[in-house]
C-alpha cells in the first residue's frame, strides 16, 4: 500500500533513515571534493588561467573569534562586534609560525580593541570594515614581523548587545 504525501499526489514519502544517508553522503561527496580542490586537483583549466588563480592558492589561518566593544554606544547599552577572521599567510611566513605566535595576537588584538573600540559611524559593518583590517594588519606586522601575514579575510561580523 502506497502512502499519500502532503501533497496528495500519491508518493510515498522516504524514510528519515533514507533522508540521513543521503545527506551523509552528500556532505562526504562535498567534504572530499574540498579535499580534492585544496590538494590541487579538480580545477578546470579556465582556473588555472585566469590570473585570480593564486587567490585559490593561499593559505589561510582561522582566528578563534573576537569580541571587540563598539562605540558611540547604542541605545542605552555598549554594544560588540564579534568578529571572525582567517589571516592570509604572506610569501615569508608559514601556517606553523602564524599558529605559533597566535595568543599573543589575540592578546594583542584584544588590548587593542578595548582601548580603543570600533566606531561605528555608519552603516553596520561597512563602515568599520577597512579601519579594523588596517588595524588588524598593523597589529600583525608588529607580532609577525612583515610578510608573514599579507591580508585578512572576514568569515563573519556579528553585532552584539543592542
């Protein structure tokens, strides 16, 4: 006997079981095309040349995120802005060598923030954007030395507290 979807159109509907192994194989198919990407494999030939093609080779280190307070505050509270960022590792450094040195960025990084907040003058993130990379990249430079790290992704800002 055939089970009617929500629908009404007479088909039957899959089992949950059915449903989570499709997507678990779904995410081992994407999970390794990734694989295959970062390891040089996989590209079409359009990408190797178009001259953008070394943005696929950098190397890329994860921040864990950081809070950093905003000013002027924001309807009677203090708002933050919890920012996630991956440094792009430069031609004089290594991953190893960022990771190393990473509580004393973050430590740098955080002092930093809280002496002298985010100001927000206008519209959330775009106006903050190019001030907190320069300070970011500053800050780097002076923990890293230079080259070791040559720009800052931003993964995901997040306004809190207002």
């Amino acid at each position: 006997m055939m089970r009617r979807g929500a629908s009404g159109t007479g088909l039957a509907r899959a089992p949950h079981g059915l449903v989570l192994a499709a997507a678990v194989m779904l995410m081992t198919l994407a999970g390794a095309s990734d694989s295959l990407r970062a390891a040089g494999g996989g590209q079409d030939a359009k990408s190797e040349e178009a001259p953008a093609a070394g943005a696929d080779a950098q190397q890329l280190v994860q921040l864990d995120p950081i809070y950093a307070p905003m000013s002027p505050p924001d309807r009677g509270g203090r708002p933050q802005a919890a920012l996630t960022m991956q440094l792009v590792v430069g031609p004089e450094g290594s991953a190893q060598q960022i990771r190393a040195l990473m509580p004393r960025l973050r430590d740098a990084l955080i002092r930093d923030f809280f002496a002298y907040p985010i100001t927000q003058t206008g519209d959330f993130p775009d106006d903050m954007l190019p001030a907190v990379t320069k300070r970011v990249m500053n800050i780097a430079t002076r923990v890293y030395g230079t080259d070791v790290v040559s720009g800052v992704l931003f993964a995901q800002i997040l306004k809190i507290g207002c």
